[in-house]
C-alpha cells in the first residue's frame, strides 16, 4: 500500500505536474508559432508566384487550397520533429507515433483549409499577402485541436509506457 502524501505534499505536487503542463503548452505554442510563420511565408511565396508568373488570382479557392496543402506538407514534418523532440520529449520518434501526428495533424489540417476557404469568401482577397494572412489566422485556428490530439493520442505517456516524459 502506498503512503499517503501530507496535504502540502499533495499540493506541491499538483502545483508541479501544471508547472509541466504549461510548459509543455508554452512548448507547443513556440513550435506551433514558428510553423504557422513558416506555413504563411511558404503560402505567400507560392501564391505571389502563382500570381505574378503564371497568371494565379489569389482568391482563386482551388490554387488558394493547392498553396496551402503544398505548405501544410513541408511544415507538418517540421512540427512533428520539433514537437516529438523539445514538447514532448518522445525521441526518437516511432513509425506509430509519426502516424498518428500526421493523422491528427491532417485533421486539423482539414479545419484550416475548411476556415482558409471560407475567409477568402467572405474577405474576398486581390493580392497574394492578404491571402497567406488569412492562412495563417486558419493554420492557427486549428492549433488547439492538433494540440488535444497530440497531448491525448500521439505522446500521451500512457501510450508509450516504455517513454517517460521529461520534467
């Protein structure tokens, strides 16, 4: 039988395990931050070039989507490494485990381009760098979903009960 923990044993331990969790939020937050960036300044370059050398309206929700699926390929590898390796502390990462994150970040992926398309209806846009900012307000959109989906299925610790997390 396990010995009870006074109750300012009790606290302090709580208090650590949320000190953890924040920082595993603040973690994936900084993560998500950089690929969102990234995800905007890859979408702006493909649609200004769309745009400008091959004729490519930046409302057009078909090259809108296709610029914005090209970007979501290059940054979700990114993320997932970053993420299996400074969030969550899950390296190296597993064949599984990269399924998962991608399955998850596909459906996130699908709630920004879902968002993406309906904001260029809406704010219907003329230039290239309006657009990539209406991505990058749906690439955030779909931040928290992605980041329940990894907390809870990708790196929980009790998926991988071989990995300990790092605290």
């Amino acid at each position: 039988m396990k010995p009870s923990l006074s109750p300012v044993a009790e606290i302090k331990q709580a208090t650590r395990l949320s000190r953890v969790e924040i920082l595993r939020i603040a973690r994936f937050g900084a993560v998500g931050a950089l690929g969102t960036l990234l995800n905007t300044l890859l979408v702006w370059l493909f649609l200004s070039i769309g745009y400008n050398h091959l004729g490519w309206h930046p409302a057009d929700h078909t090259v809108v989507t296709g610029a914005a699926t090209l970007a979501w390929i290059i940054c979700c590898g990114t993320n997932y490494l970053l993420n299996a390796l400074w969030t969550f502390h899950h390296w190296p990462p597993h064949w599984r485990q990269a399924l998962h994150y991608y399955s998850t970040a596909l459906l996130s992926f699908g709630a920004q381009i879902l968002v993406l398309n309906l904001l260029v209806y809406l704010l219907v846009t003329e230039r290239p760098v309006e657009t990539a900012v209406l991505n990058g307000v749906a690439v955030a959109t779909g931040a928290l979903l992605n980041y329940v989906a990894a907390s809870l299925w990708v790196f929980s610790p009790n998926r991988h009960p071989l990995r300990r997390p790092h605290r």
